[in-house]
C-alpha cells in the first residue's frame, strides 16, 4: 500500500472529502455522524488525510499554535480505517504533523495534545517525552494546569477533572482520536486501561492527553511516524 497524505485547510475541503470523512468515522467505534464532522471544518485550521489511490484511510483535523506561548500542535477529530496498514497510515499522519511542527518551531520543544477514547490512543504518543496523563504518576501543578489549558482549546472549560485528565461528556460521542484496536506496532502498557476507569463513554466521555516532542528529536526524525 502507497499512502499519500496531504494537509490542506479547512476552508478548502469538499462535501465530499467531509462525506468521505464521516464514512470513515461511521465505519469506526466512534459512532460520529457528517453533522458533527461538518462542525469540525469550522472549528480547526487544517485537515491531513491519508490516501491509497482514491480511497481514504485516515484523517486528522490539527491546528499549529502557540499555547501561553508554548509551540504546541493539538489534534482533534480523527480516525483511521482498520485493517493491516493502520499503522503505516497512523505512522503517515504524524510524520506529516511532525515535519509541519518543525518547520512551524525549529529548534523548541514542541506539545502534542489530543483527546483519547481508549487506550489504544496513547500509541500517538510513543517516542514523546513526559506523556500525561500516566499510570502511577501523580500530576504536578503545572501538568494539570496543561490539561485544563487544553480543555479549555477543545471547548470544554470547567468540564475537566484535572487530576484524572478524564473530560466530562454532553451526552454525544466527542470529536477525538479513534484509532482501531490491534496494532502490530505498538505493545501498550497494561495498566493504560486504569486512566480510562472514570470515563464514562455511554455521557460522551474521553481522556485529554499530551505529550512533548523534543526539539533535537524533531530535527533528527526520531520519532515514530
């Protein structure tokens, strides 16, 4: 499979790529539906879409912007086809939102936040510093202060425990990283399954996370992707 990815703003996509877009959501866990998939062209800057030939096999919507300051790049509603390239394509998506990062904010650190429906997201994050939240790690006062900074950029103020990361629902599935079970690259930490014990998927629940991607590793091209 040849994957070609593409990032383009969200003023530029089609019905059709957004048709395209909640197929794919409706074919995942998620359960989203096109109404909410057409919300997220108005509330994101970009749109990465991962291609084989005609047909899409993932997408991320993504912004790149500076956070009190901070170089970060927060991805929201996004999904990936399951099936035996998954990885590669999930690999695909993110060496493209790691090389716009680092020619975005050369040589600073730089945060990737999102938020997470099941354990299997945390696979976004390998090869990224000081992941939060995590097992066993209590959240220092800075940390939960990024969560609650991060909420706050996903719409949802007030609605974040900020020592269990775990983000109250509305009652709807939220707008976050669905990514299919079974990866082939990716050996998840057993313990993962803890974090999500306060989340509540039937309110619409999820899990916000972050992590940093050192600058010297951006330069270098080591992280996964």
């Amino acid at each position: 499979m040849a994957i070609e990815v593409t990032t383009k703003d969200t003023t530029a996509l089609s019905d059709a790529e957004v048709a395209e877009m909640a197929d794919l959501c409706a074919a995942g866990e998620s359960g989203l539906d096109v109404g909410l998939v057409s919300k997220q062209v108005e509330e994101w800057v970009l749109n990465t879409q991962a291609r084989d030939g005609d047909r899409l096999v993932g997408f991320a919507f993504v912004t790149l912007e500076r956070i009190g300051g901070t170089p970060a790049v927060l991805v929201g509603l996004a999904s990936i086809a399951a099936g035996p390239a998954q990885d590669q394509v999930l690999a695909a998506l993110l060496a493209e939102e790691y090389r716009r990062a680092l020619l975005a904010f050369p040589d600073e650190d730089v945060l990737l936040g999102t938020r997470l429906l099941r354990p299997v997201g945390f696979q976004v994050f390998a090869g990224l510093q000081d992941v939060i939240p995590r097992p066993d790690h209590r959240a220092t006062g800075e940390e939960r202060a990024w969560g609650r900074r991060l909420a706050k950029r996903f719409g949802a103020e007030g609605r974040i425990d900020d020592r269990s990361f775990v983000l109250a629902g509305t009652g709807s599935p939220p707008p976050a990283l669905d990514l299919p079970a079974g990866s082939a690259a990716w050996s998840p930490d057993p313990e993962l399954g803890s974090l999500f014990a306060g989340v509540d998927a039937a309110r619409g629940d999820c899990l916000v996370a972050f992590g940093w991607a050192m600058a010297e590793d951006l330069a270098a091209g080591k992280l996964p992707g």
